[in-house]
C-alpha cells in the first residue's frame, strides 16, 4: 500500500501568514538590534551597553519615564472609568461628549506638544492669563524647575492619550448586559457594590487590554516631551533618538532600545498575571 502524505494542518495554513509578517516585522528587527547592542567590529562586545550605564542621561531618563508611567496611567484611567461611566448613564447629548472627549486621538503626539507649549511657554496663553489677573508668570518648562516640566509633559499627555482608555474602557461596557446591573439593584446593592461587584469584572478584559497598551505607550513617550522640554528632561526613548540620530552611535541607541523593549514585555506579563481570570485558571 502507497504511504499516505502527511497533511499540513489547516491551523498552520491560517495562521502561517500572520507568522511571516510578525517574523517581518518583529523577529528580525530584534534580532539585528541585539546585534547591534552587543557586537563591535572587533566581536562580540558589552562596550556599548557599559556606555549606555554611564552615560550621566541614561538614569535620569529611567527614573523620569517609571515616574511618568507610574503618575500617568493611574490618572488616565480613573478619567477614563470615570468618562466612561458618565456615558452609560445615557445623558442628553451622549454622542457629542464622546466625540468631543475622543477628538485628542486624532492629533499626533507632536502636533499635541506644539499645542501646550502655546500654553506653558514663557509667553504662552497660561502665562498671560495670569498676568491679566495681575499675577506674575513661571517659567513652566526651564531647566531649573524640573517639577513643572513634569508636571507639563503629564497634562499634556493625560489630555492626548486618555482617549484611548476611554474608547476601549465604552467598548468594554457596551458589551456588560444591563441585567446583572439591575439586578444587583433590585436585591439592594448600592451604586459603588455594583461598579465593584458586577460592572469591573466583567470590564476586567477591557481594563487588561488598555492598561497593557498604556503602560508600553507611556514607556514610548517621546515626541510630546520633545516639543515641551528636550531633553532638559530626559525619557528613555528620547535618549534613543539621541544617541541614533545626534549623536550617531546606534549600537547604544539599541541598547537603549532593548531596555524599553524588556520593561514592556514585563510589564505585559506581570498584568497579564495580576488580571487573569482566577475562576477560569482553576
């Protein structure tokens, strides 16, 4: 009897193209970044990463960025929930409040950073406004008052990208059935059991998917903090750009790169952990 070929199953088949284009896109740019970090011409080399540990910028650019991630998303998405929530309710004019709250999600990062150094320059709107009041104006973004830079670069990224959460966190609710809300209601649950009890389970797939891409989207600010301080106040994928573009030398600028790619896959896996569905695990 003929031997029968082994056929190739057809799982293989459907998912094989999205495997090329990831292997495209992700594999072999990671690859040649690994190898750009850790071999010189002379071999294989840590040169490039000691560099990047002693460069007086690289620790401050991660300090800044956790504190960035650490304060930002927090705020972004108790804005969000808290938009979100005010939807569901239906009031008049529900469409318009969203497509008015969405509208920073259609302007670029750079675009947003122009915007608000209208606002915080030394002679921006902020700064006349105050001094129409007969106060006297700050100096928001100079080097000396890095509080205030921080604080610039968190409003306006808080105002650009808290959109995303929102559209995703709406999304998430459209598809909670109103009737486990109602009735938790009728069997006396108040406002803040409910939203504990029953709406924020079953949004917890929404709330992993958002918090996973602001968490890796706030490690990647850059352009909005470029427009408003330089590097007066250093950010990790800022110091990228730095070192690739100004200063020529991409084998550091990778290794830079490299770190921001390892906090974001751990940061993806520790919510991945955190959020999981215990009752589906067991």
């Amino acid at each position: 009897m003929p031997r029968r070929r082994a056929r190739v199953p057809a799982a293989v088949l459907l998912i094989a193209p999205s495997l090329v284009v990831m292997t495209a896109l992700f594999a072999w740019p990671l690859l040649v970044g690994v190898s750009q970090a850790f071999s010189g011409p002379d071999g294989p080399t840590t040169s490039y990463v000691e560099r990047m540990l002693d460069d007086p910028y690289f620790w401050p650019a991660v300090r800044n960025t956790a504190l960035l991630v650490v304060v930002l998303v927090p705020l972004q998405f108790a804005f969000a929930l808290t938009m979100a929530l005010l939807l569901r309710e239906r009031p008049r004019f529900a469409g318009v409040h969203f497509f008015i709250w969405v509208i920073p999600l259609a302007i670029s990062d750079l675009a947003a950073g122009l915007v608000w150094l209208s606002v915080f320059a030394d002679r921006g709107y902020l700064n006349s406004t105050l001094d129409r009041l007969g106060l006297d104006g700050y100096a928001w973004l100079s080097y000396e008052n890095t509080t205030s830079m921080f604080l610039t670069v968190v409003v306006a990224e808080l105002w650009r990208s808290t959109s995303l959460v929102l559209v995703i966190v709406v999304a998430g609710l459209q598809g909670i059935p109103k009737d486990y809300d109602e009735a938790a209601e009728v069997f006396g649950a108040s406002y803040w059991q409910r939203l504990r009890h029953v709406v924020l389970p079953q949004l917890r797939p929404s709330l992993q998917v958002a918090l996973i891409l602001r968490t890796i989207l706030a490690l990647e600010t850059f352009a909005v903090a470029q427009a408003l301080t330089g590097r007066n106040l250093p950010l990790l994928v800022g110091e990228t750009y730095e070192w690739y573009n100004v200063l020529q030398n991409p084998n550091v600028a990778s290794a830079i790169a490299l770190v921001v790619l390892a906090v974001s896959m751990l940061a993806a896996i520790g919510y991945l952990r955190l959020l999981r569905d215990r009752t589906v695990a067991r």
